[in-house]
C-alpha cells in the first residue's frame, strides 16, 4: 500500500515536470499564435497573456489580402511540384538499379554519392550563381529548380536505394520466371512494395523546397517571384520594424501545412527514413 | 506485408530455383556487359543530373578557389594557386580558424546538451505508469514538425528581439532594462545554443526513446535483484544497450550541427539586420565571404576545406561502420 502511494506521487509529479517542459518547449508557438490573433496588440503593456483578449482575425485576412501570398505559395508549389518530378523521375530507376544490379562502377558511384550527400549545396552557391547566370537562368524559376534537383536529386537516390535493399529480391525473380518484363517488374511490383519510401522521399522533397529560403532569397530579386519562404523572410520584423502580428500570422500560415503533412506521416516517416539513409 | 512475401516465397521457391540454374547454363560473358550497359541506362538520368548540377558545380568552386575572383574581378579574374587556402589556414586574423574553433566548440556544445537533456527527457517518458507519455511526446515533437526557418525567426523576433521579445517583457515587468540578447558574443552564442537545442531535441529524443523500448527488460530486473540501483543499471545496462542503436543517428545530428547555418545566420548576421555579435561558425564565415564581402575566390577556398573536412569525416565515420559489421 506504501510502496503505491509513493508511486502516485512519484508519477503525479513527473506529470507534473512535462507539463511545464511541454508547456515550455511551445512557447515561441504559442506567442505567435497569440500575437496573431490577438487585436490590440499594444505589445509594450506589460500585462501580456497566452490567451487573446481580443480576439480576431484581421492579421490573417491582412497576411491574404495584403500581401501577394497566394502568388508566393504558387510560386513555391511550381517550384516543388518540379523538383519532385524530376528528382524521382529520374530517382526512382536509378535507386532500383543501384540495388538491384552489380556492374562494373557501382561502388565508386554510390560512395561518390555519400560524399555529395555530405556536402552543402550552400557553399557551391558562387559557382552555381556564376554557371546559371550567363544561361540567363538568375531570377527564373528554372534556375531555381535546377539548383533544388541537384540536391534532391542526390538524396532521393541514396534514401530510396536504402529503402530498395530492404525489399527482398526473390518478388521480382519468381515474376521474372513468370515471363514479366523488366519494366512490368517496376511498374507492377517495385513500386507498390516502395511506396512508403516513394512517399516520405516525395514528402522530404516537398518540405525542403517549401523551407529552403537562402537560395531564393538570393537568386530571386523580384519580389513577384519570391517563394513562401522568401517572402516571409520579407515579411520578418526587424528590431526596431516591420508588423510583427501580421508575420506571425503569415508564419502559422506558412506552417500549418508541413505540420498537417509531418503527423499524418509521422510514423511512416522514421520507418521510411532510418531504412533509408541509415542503413546505407 | 509480411504474410504477402511469404506466400509469394513458399509458392515460387522451388521454380524459381531450377529455372535460375537453367538459365545460368545457357549465358555467358556477355551478360555482365549488357548489365551493365542496361544498369547505366536506366540510371543515366539521375547520374547525368547529378554530374552536371552537383558535381560540376564543386569542381568549378574548386577552379575558382585558386583565382582572385571577386567583385571588381568578376570576369577578368586571374590564377592565384593556392594563395586563398594559404590565407585562410595560416594567417589567423582572417578568421577562418578562429571560426572553425568556434564550430568544433558549437558542436561539442551542442550535442553534450542534447545527449544529455534527450536522455533524460527519454528514460523520464519510459517510466512505468506514464499514461500521457503519447501526449507529451507528440507535444515534444513539435519544434521538429515546424518548418525551421520559421521556427528560427518566431525566436529572434518572440523571444530575443528587445522590444517584441517575451523576455523583455518579462524583464520590464520586473522593472529591469530591456537586454539586447544577440548583441554581444556570447549571449548570442548561449542565445543560438537554445535555439538549435529547441530544434533538435525532438528529433533526438524520439531515436532515443525508440532505444529505450528495444531494451529488454528482463535485464533490469535481474539487475535489481543483484542490488543494482539506478546509477549502475545505467551505466551497465542502458547505456551500452542504446549506444549501437542511436550511433548513426547521433553521428547524422553531429553532421548537422557542424554544417549548421540557418541559427546564427537568421538569428544575428542577417542582411541589413546585423544583430552586433560576431560569432562566426565555418559555414556563415563562407557564406559572408561571398555574399557579403563579395571575395569570391577566398570564400570558395574555405568551401573546399570545408568539404574536404566533411570529407574526411564521412570516411572516417564509414570506416567505423565496416568495423562494427565485420565484428
């Protein structure tokens, strides 16, 4: 009986301490989604609370109405919907090949590959912008995307050819037998069984380009051709400027659909991931 | 899924065997050429991609860390050799090894903290009884699901900024000055600690909570009927028993923390948005070498040795690897 009680209170309190880390840990979110729908935001009373006063709407109807983010978030969703295109058009077979087939060059390549996956697309950035800028591809959408391939491209390969190798051969050689061709093989088979891989790899590709902000920030100058990223890192207040209200609601904006994608793929994703990159 | 597998398995077993064998009798030489042919087609798309927009690319930085390109020698630049590497790594007051310092103090930093605080955080969600653990967790987890970016700038402005910041107001309230957080050096290193801290614990916390599950318990007990009391279950139970499980992801998240450059960038070195402080990790000092102070061909020296270390280390780290398998 004792020994229950001192359990109770040891749990009681331990429910305790991750409410507070919790609570803790979501207070950078919580304040802007109070800032943001909070209306008198006289931010320099000191009688702040988690709990909007006033509650209202008008920053995000001012985050839609007065900013051009319905163009930003085109702009990003071309730019991804491409790069995901290519990057697994061109991924998806050579993933398969590569952990399918032994021939000759394949280990040198797939060591290549972890090398250039350790490298930071960032610090090619000169030489990119020298490359793509007497082709005329500076502040195109093009040119964006051809950067974001190169990247994806790189890791869509070595993600899904981990996940590949983990998909036993005996499928495919028993539909050979069968007198299917190599294509149907892909088509018919492959692809289904990779399907959780397929998606969390789209998925990453998606996340990296809504995110990635350094390069269209600095390829793109027109701000008609910003992507959400670089228009939100337009919109942020600086010290002393800029509408704080209105960029946090812009950020939640920006957020709620990775976080919507991020939990329905939760669990996928660390199955998708650790059996992918990890493995190797 | 399973039970898919196996059913195709027990019913093609036998065929495919005799089939394969047959098959075998009947090639030759030719068939390791036209695998290999039929292998690189199929993957040419790819590979091609991958030569010319990432491989390219660092062959051409590598080309242009040995000119004197810059802003006035944007075009008519000139071979210079090795001179860029020579200034980076052995005059000091350029600052590239007092940046490269600063990196290995930031990862070191960084990753004491989150091993630590992730461990803590996991073996607290494992006690027994903890109904909520998935409720909590799935509130931990968080700072991860937000695009990074955001979650950054949310921080500079929400808690650091002198004037919007929470932790102002909380000082006002107090009836103390406001701070200028990322103002001097090393509030503004402490200040990007946190913020890196908040973004990767989730993700370290959740691969430790995962290694934690896969550990029998079985092992505990037996411990605690040989008198072991928590410090020794520990040190000779769970320590040893997650380390092979978490190896790979703690070296990825070491990968990271070194190459990291969306904190200290956003939070105090952003254009036209200096916050003061000059702390400098190898990757901002690259990229304000270009993109700043406009030195083209310096900035693609330090790139290169950056990469080579990044370099070194994959192979290192791989070796360690094979190590551990052929054991």
């Amino acid at each position: 009986m004792k020994r229950q009680a001192g359990n109770n209170i040891k749990l009681l309190f331990l429910n305790m301490f991750f409410v507070i880390v919790c609570f803790i840990s979501m207070i950078p979110i919580l304040y802007a989604v109070s800032v943001s729908l909070n209306k008198n935001n006289s931010l320099l009373s000191s009688n702040f609370s988690f709990i909007p006063k006033a509650f209202t709407l008008a920053n995000y109807r001012a985050v839609f109405v007065d900013e051009p983010i319905m163009l930003w978030l085109s702009n990003s969703l071309i730019l991804a919907v491409s790069t995901l295109v290519i990057a697994l058009g061109t991924g998806i077979p050579a993933a398969y090949v590569f952990s399918r087939k032994r021939f000759a060059g394949r280990n040198l390549i797939l060591k290549t590959i972890i090398l250039l996956y350790a490298f930071p697309s960032l610090l090619s950035m000169t030489a990119l912008y020298k490359i793509l800028s007497p082709m005329g591809l500076i502040n195109t959408r093009i040119g964006l995307i051809i950067v974001y391939t190169g990247t994806e491209a790189v890791f869509a390969l070595w993600n899904m050819k981990g996940y590949f190798d983990t998909i036993p051969k005996e499928i495919e050689e028993a539909a050979m037998i069968d007198g299917a061709s190599p294509l149907q093989i892909v088509v018919r088979i492959v692809m289904p069984l990779a399907r959780p891989t397929i998606a969390v790899t789209a998925m990453m590709v998606l996340i990296y380009v809504w995110n990635e902000y350094i390069f269209a920030v600095n390829f793109m100058t027109g701000s008609n051709t910003y992507t959400l990223a670089a228009g939100l890192y337009s919109l942020q207040a600086g010290e002393m400027s800029g509408n704080w209200p209105i960029f946090s609601a812009a950020s939640i904006v920006v957020s709620v659909p990775i976080l919507i994608v991020f939990f329905a793929l939760q669990k996928n994703m660390t199955t998708g991931l650790t059996s992918g990159g990890v493995k190797g | 899924m399973d039970t898919y597998f196996k059913e195709i398995n027990t019913d093609n077993n036998e065929n495919t065997s005799c089939m394969i064998n047959k098959k075998n009798s009947h090639i030759g030489k030719n068939k390791a050429g036209s695998e290999t042919l039929k292998a690189y087609l199929w993957s040419a798309p790819s590979l091609t991609l991958i030569c010319l927009i990432v491989i390219f690319p660092i062959l051409y930085t590598a080309y242009i860390s040995m000119t004197n390109m810059n802003v006035y020698h944007w075009t008519n630049f000139t071979f210079v050799g090795l001179k860029n590497y020579m200034d980076a790594l052995l005059v000091f007051d350029n600052g590239f090894i007092s940046a490269l310092i600063m990196t290995v103090v930031w990862t070191v930093v960084s990753m004491v903290f989150q091993l630590v605080i992730a461990f803590i955080l996991a073996s607290l969600l494992n006690v027994k009884g903890l109904r909520l653990r998935n409720v909590y967790k799935t509130l931990l987890i968080f700072p991860w699901a937000m695009p990074g970016y955001v979650s950054i700038l949310l921080w500079k402005t929400g808690i650091y900024n002198s004037q919007f910041g929470l932790l102002n107001q909380w000082l006002s309230k107090l009836g103390l000055e406001p701070v200028r957080w990322l103002s001097s050096n090393l509030s503004a290193f402490i200040c990007c600690t946190i913020v890196n801290l908040w973004l990767a614990l989730p993700f370290m916390m959740t691969i430790m909570d995962g290694a934690f599950q896969s550990i029998d318990k079985s092992f505990y007990e037996s411990a605690v009927l040989d008198g072991a009391g928590w410090i020794q279950k520990t040190v000779y139970i769970t320590i040893p028993m997650i380390k092979p499980i978490i190896g790979p992801s703690v070296i990825i998240t070491i990968f990271t923390t070194f190459k990291q450059f969306d904190v200290i960038y956003l939070l105090t070195q952003q254009v036209g948005a200096r916050s003061g402080s000059d702390i400098h990790t190898i990757m901002t000092y690259a990229y304000e070498k270009a993109f700043v102070t406009n030195n083209y061909g310096y900035s693609s020296a330090v790139s290169m040795l950056i990469f080579l270390m990044l370099v070194a280390f994959t192979m290192f780290t791989n070796k360690m690897g094979q190590k551990k398998e052929d054991l």
